[in-house]
C-alpha cells in the first residue's frame, strides 16, 4: 500500500482503493476511526434519534426475554467484520436499543425518577463523548472544568450560600455523591480515622451515622464501604410522612452516646427515594448543630425544587447543612450520570481524599484549583456538567423550573384524582414532591390480600404495556408507586392509568 493511499484512509476521508481492501470495499469501505464514518453513522443516529424522542405516543415499557435478547445481541457480535453492511446493522441496534428502554418520552411513562432529556443536553453528552474530555483534571478538559466553577456558583446562590466560598464536584451518581459526602464526615469529624482507620473507634466511642429507614439504600452502603458497619447506624424515628421525627430523633441520639456510640454523621432527605418526603431540614440543622454532627442532605431528587420559586421554600434551612448530594439527572433532565456534590465549606471539599498522585496532580495552584482530581474518586470520570452548563447558559433557570413545577403540579392533581367519591383508591402519602404511592383496594378484599394484589396489578400492567409504573413496599406492604417527570403528561393520562388498574385488579381479586 502506497503511503498516499494509506495516509487517505487514515484520515478516513476516501473509500477504499488499494486493492489489499477490494474484498470489503464495496460494503464497509469506510475507516472506522475516520472523520467520514462518524459524519455519516452520526447522521444516521441523529435522524433515529429525533424519530424516536418524537414518538409522545402512549405506551409502556415492552419486555423482552433476556435469552431472546442474548441471542440477538450475540448474532450481531458473530458476523464476519469487514462483510456486513454496517449502517444497517447500526439502525438495526438503534431500534432494538430504543424498543428495550423504558419510553422516557411517553406520558403514560411514569415509573422512574428519570425521564426524557433535554435534547440540547443529548447533543453535548454526545459531543463530550467524541472529544474524550475526561474532566476530572484541568489539563484534560479546560472549558468543563470552568464550567463546573460557573454552575457551582450559581446553584450555591440557590442553595443560600456564598457563590464563592463553598465546594462542589461533580460526581458518578448520587450513591458515589452519598458516599463521599460520609467519608468527608468521617474525615472531618474523626480527623485520625484517614491514618489509622476507625477499627479502634475514637475517643468520642464507636463512630455512628444517624438515617432514617427511608434514606436511599446508598447511604447504609456507604456504612459498610466506609468501614463504619451496619451495626453502627443508628436509626432515626420517622413520622407517618416518612419525614424522620425531629424530636424522636434527639432522644435517640442522646441514647446513641450513652451506648458508647460518636454520631459523627446525620443524612436526612430532600425527597425520598419511596414517596418523595422532605425532612425538616430547619429543625434537623439546630439538632445536628446542637451535637457537633455533620449534617448531610441527600437531595439527589428533590435539591431541584431549590430552582422553583413555587417549591423551593420546602427545602427551608438546607444553607446551615455541611453537604448536599444533588442529581442533575433526575429533577433536571441531563443525561445520566450527572450528580454533583456540594460542600459548605470549602475545604471539606479536599477532605474526603487524600493521596500523592505526581503523574496527574500537579503543584502549581492555578489549575490544580480546577481540577477535581484529589477530590472525587473517579481518576477518569466524564465531562458531566457540559449539559447542563450549556443549557443554562442558553435557555436560562426557567428551563428547569418550570419543568419542576409541571411536575409537582401534576402529583397534586393526581392525589385530588386518587380521592374522588367512591374511588377504591387509598393513597399512601400527599406528595412533597413529584412521587405518589397508592393502593387499589376493591370492596370486600380482605387487608391481608392487599398487598400481593399491588404485586400482581404492577406485573399486569408492566406485562401489558400499556403503562409504564414502579411498585414499593411501604411499612412492609406493597403499593403502586408514579413518578411525575415527563412534560406531557396531564390528569388524563393519571386517569386512563387508574382505570386500567381498576379493570385489572378487579379481574385479579375476582380470581383469587
Ligand atoms: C434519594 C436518592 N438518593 C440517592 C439515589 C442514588 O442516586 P444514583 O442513582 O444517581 O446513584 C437515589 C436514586 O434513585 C435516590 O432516589
């Protein structure tokens, strides 16, 4: 092969020529790192893509058989590279891809605590991924790293605090967020435990964190990751809301010490992950203050309605807490995983980590003060903020908070539906924020059937795909559970949800 000819291919701006390539250049004659690839497999998913996500149409999620799916996805791996026609197979994968995922853009998709992204978002997350920016060092990727300090400033002002004078990473999902948050605490507050570990305890006893049953399953993890163990989380009393109860919560705190335990840590709720309940988050400060504890906000879902003028005063007392989780994927529409971790004071930031690394960190302050790297456990983690950061700059807060308010909007209304006279729906919370739980219970079924008739009414409908809903078990009994996140949704799409329950349950308990 001349050089000529090797350097076109190279740049993947010719179809093949050289005749070593003639056996495949008539299908898949384009260089797969070549700039000519990507213009047109990019086209291609573009014109798939804006297909798909303007599909609004009514549907559910449709499961396939895992074997089913095995096979289909191994006949793809098993073709004889270099043969194939490769746009084909792409669509092909596409529309699987899309047909095997929850219809985010559906409004009778109301199971999850994610929907639809802002396309503008889509487009970044994309772009990020074609110039491998991994952004966990300011060499590696100069704008996200700015960009992180901008949105940092901005939503620290939201939070109540000084825009400059606070820290924020941005972080692989809310249960890394969670977890390093902890490990800050833990650092902070048992200054040795770094060194020497919290095997031996410390002179305070036996270091504890203090969660309700309702925190995000996340934050017990972190116990056992952190070396903390299970045994040392002290439970906090909730109320009937899943709000922990602040002052069962002291009494139990102050029996905490006396069995020997250092509470060094608290985490309460900005939406629980069951039905969205925001804990006082005022009254726990005072407490946490009180005893010298570090007080953690979990508001991977519900820190968002800090950008909702209607809302956001549900989140009262958040500026005196020391840390926040806050996930950009769930309440403000970015693109998976995009979860940022909020430190009040700036140098706690530094004290979850502490590591020598001279291949990447670097001394000179002017860019090791952007960089994240001694300060999140990833080493290479994307460029996560770059959606958010653009869609801010170009559509500004109201993008996102009316977005919010829609969706809480519609959990009022769909609470209002669930009490209608004569409704044989009995709803398990009054939404905080935008997720409702209820249970359908048809005249005459025993309380003891109630629970399993949840299950096999979720399964149905699941099966069914028509609608697409999550279930849960509340105070060990199942319910049906909505999440209100997608933009089209209105009370119609709630009732026709209701009554396909009712048709189906009614069936159900008829058989049973
Ligand atoms: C309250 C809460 N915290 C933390 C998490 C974990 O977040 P992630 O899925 O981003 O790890 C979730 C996830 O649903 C959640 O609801």
């Amino acid at each position: 092969m001349s050089d000529q000819i090797f350097e076109q291919r190279r740049k993947g701006s010719v179809a093949h020529t050289d005749p070593l390539f003639s056996s495949f250049a008539h299908i898949s004659h384009l260089d797969p790192h070549g700039a000519e690839s990507f213009r047109r497999q990019a086209e291609l998913a573009t014109a798939f893509v804006a297909r798909h996500i303007s599909d609004r149409s009514c549907r559910g999620l449709k499961m396939y058989e895992p074997a089913e799916l095995l096979e289909q996805a191994r006949s793809w791996m098993n073709l004889s590279h270099g043969t194939e026609d490769t746009e084909a197979m792409l669509e092909s994968v596409l529309r699987l891809y899309a047909d095997t995922g929850i219809p985010v853009s559906s409004p009778t998709s109301m199971g999850r605590q994610f929907s639809a992204v802002v396309p503008l978002a889509a487009i970044i997350d994309f772009v990020s991924s074609a110039f491998s920016q991994p952004s966990t060092f300011y060499e590696a990727a100069q704008l996200p790293n700015v960009a992180e300090r901008l949105m940092k400033e901005v939503l620290a002002e939201r939070i109540g605090w000084s825009a400059k004078n606070c820290g924020m990473v941005t972080i692989s999902g809310g249960s890394l967020a969670n977890l390093t948050a902890i490990l800050a605490a833990r650092n902070v507050k048992i200054p040795t435990s770094w060194q020497r570990g919290v095997g031996g305890g410390d002179a305070l006893g036996r270091p504890a964190i203090a969660v309700s049953a309702a925190c995000h399953y996340s934050v017990s993890r972190a116990a056992g990751i952190l070396g903390i163990g299970a045994d040392q989380i002290v439970e906090l009393p909730t109320n009937r809301c899943e709000q922990i109860d602040n002052s069962a919560a002291e009494t139990t705190l102050e029996q905490a010490r006396r069995e020997g335990l250092h509470v060094f840590c608290m985490v309460a709720s900005a939406g629980t992950t069951n039905v969205g309940a925001i804990d006082d988050i005022a009254g726990l400060a005072a407490i946490a203050k009180k005893h010298d504890i570090w007080l953690h906000v979990d508001g991977a879902h519900g820190a968002s309605l800090l950008l909702s003028e209607v809302h956001r005063s549900k989140l009262r007392g958040i500026e005196h807490v020391d840390s926040i989780t806050w996930d950009a994927h769930k309440m403000l529409f970015m693109p998976a995983a995009c979860s940022m971790l909020f430190y009040k004071n700036p140098s706690h930031a530094n004290m979850a980590f502490h590591q020598d690394a001279s291949y990447v960190f670097e001394a000179d302050g002017r860019y090791t003060a952007f960089s994240s790297g001694e300060r999140n456990l990833e080493c290479t983690k994307r460029p996560m903020i770059m959606p958010l950061w653009i869609c801010w700059s170009l559509y500004g807060q109201s993008l996102f908070s009316e977005a919010i308010d829609h969706a809480l909007e519609m959990a009022a209304a769909a609470f209002a539906i669930l009490q209608y006279p004569k409704s044989n729906f009995v709803p398990i919370n009054e939404p905080e924020a935008n997720i409702l739980c209820f249970r359908y219970h048809p005249p005459g079924l025993p309380e003891s059937q109630l629970s399993d008739l949840q299950l096999r009414i979720w399964d149905t409908i699941r099966s069914d795909g028509k609608f697409f809903i999550s279930k849960v078990k509340i105070q060990g009994s199942y319910a049906l559970r909505v999440v209100f996140m997608n933009r089209d949704i209105r009370p119609c799409h709630f009732e026709s949800l209701l009554q396909e329950i009712q048709r189906i349950g009614n069936q159900l308990s008829a058989g049973q």
